[in-house]
C-alpha cells in the first residue's frame, strides 16, 4: 500500500485552499507581521493564489504551479525582497497558526512545520 501524501492527508484541494487562505487572512490583519504584509501588493488575490498552485504540487497534490509557472524557482523568485530571520519568523508565525487550526493530529502539524521552516529559512537572503 502507497503512504498518503500530506495533500491526502490534510484533505485535498478544499482543505489546502483554506490554509493557504487563512495563512494570507492573518498576515492581513495581524499588526505583529505588518513588515511581511508590507512585502506584499496591496490586493493579495495573485499572491494567494499562486501559494496556493505552489502548496498543491509541494503536498503531493496536483502540480498546478509547474504546470503553469514551471519550476518554482522559490529562492530565485524571493529575491526582490529582503528576506532576513525576522521576515521568515513572521511568514511562519502566521502559517503556524493556520495549520494549527487546520491540523488536529501532532504527528502530521510537526511534520508540516519544519518542512514549512526549513522552506521559509531557505529563503533568506539578507546577511545578519
């Protein structure tokens, strides 16, 4: 028997839409995270959406994102923005809270939390 991907797990394109939803709804609106939210366009629908595309191929789901973008290129595609500890502190702070409302079982939320850490730490860019 084939092990279930995190995509399965979590529920599928539903399930992934809401966290990729609630990740950018508390950016939005938690003031702690306003240097992060600031890195954004003001109007996140573009933003949301292609997380979203990046999460589904990244879970094990269906790869919309390379099937439109190609290779994410994640490192290549942050660097107009200065990414340093605090940025990548705050992207998790808020993606933390949102699979912790989603996730019930431990197992899977420490899973995707340091697979989601060691992604957003990869990211920087700035020196410290």
């Amino acid at each position: 028997m084939q092990e279930m991907t995190p995509y399965e797990l979590l529920g599928g394109a539903g399930v992934v839409r809401w966290l990729t939803d609630r990740f950018y709804d508390i950016m939005d609106s938690d003031p702690a995270v306003k240097p992060l939210r600031d890195m954004h366009p003001t109007d996140l629908a573009g933003s949301r959406e292609k997380l979203y595309m990046f999460l589904s191929g990244w879970l094990g789901g269906p790869q919309l994102f390379i099937e439109q973008f190609g290779h994410p290129r994640l490192r290549m595609r942050h660097m107009p923005f200065a990414v340093d500890s605090e940025a990548r502190d705050m992207w998790m702070q808020c993606m933390t809270q949102a699979v912790n409302e989603l996730v019930c079982e431990d197992w899977l939320k420490a899973k995707l939390l340091e697979a989601f850490y060691n992604t957003a730490d990869f990211m920087r860019n700035q020196e410290e």
